[in-house]
C-alpha cells in the first residue's frame, strides 16, 4: 500500500508538475491544455474546468507521459514533504508547514501571527 494517497489538484498545479518533467504546452484548445514532450507518442491532456483535476485524470496523465507515482511525489508543487497539509480558502490555497511561524497563500509567504481566524 503507498504512503502517499494521490489527490485532487488544481489543474494549474499539474500543468507545473509536467512542465517540471520536461514537458510543454503545445497549444489550447476550450479548456483542454495539450502537453508534448520529445519521444513521448500520444500528449497528455489536462482539462482546465473544473478547478481541481480528479485523481483519475492525473493517473491516465501519469500513464500516459510514463511518469511514476514517486517520480510524481517528487516533482508535486502542491504538497512537498514538510507540508501539514493545505486548505482552500476561496479563493486562495493555503499550505501550513511543519515547524513554521509561516504558511504560503498561492505562493507568497506570510506570518501566521498575520492571519486571524
């Protein structure tokens, strides 16, 4: 059994996820995002609506690019190791890391003594 369960993310975090396994966004077409990559046949494809891409969408797209669970684990924007976890605040994700005075809201570092609630 794996110690990492594979989740829901949004889409943009799985465009970076690729992108950091060496693909690029070949075009767009309505909410679909074509991915290529050299010596890769058939591109993975991310939608872009709805927000969160189902889990079953990022396996086909693992599959499909040859990227393996750890290899994915490794390249995750989302939820790197030291993260508690992260809870979506709309309209902003935001991680509280281990051992820290600060979380990341959509990138940006903040002092949790800033935060209130």
């Amino acid at each position: 059994m794996p110690d990492r369960k594979i989740t829901p993310i949004p889409y943009a975090t799985l465009v970076k996820i690729f992108k950091r396994f060496g693909f690029t966004i070949k075009r767009k077409k309505g909410d679909h995002i074509i991915m290529t990559k050299p010596g890769v046949k058939r591109p993975p494809v991310i939608k872009s609506s709805p927000k969160d891409v189902p889990v079953t969408h990022i396996r086909t797209n693992m599959t499909t690019a040859g990227m393996s669970r750890d290899e994915y684990f490794q390249l995750d924007v989302c939820n790197p190791g030291n993260v508690l976890g992260y809870i979506k605040i709309k309209p902003y994700f935001v991680k509280f890391l281990a051992n820290s005075p600060e979380v990341i809201i959509e990138g940006l570092t903040v002092p949790k003594l800033l935060l209130r609630g």
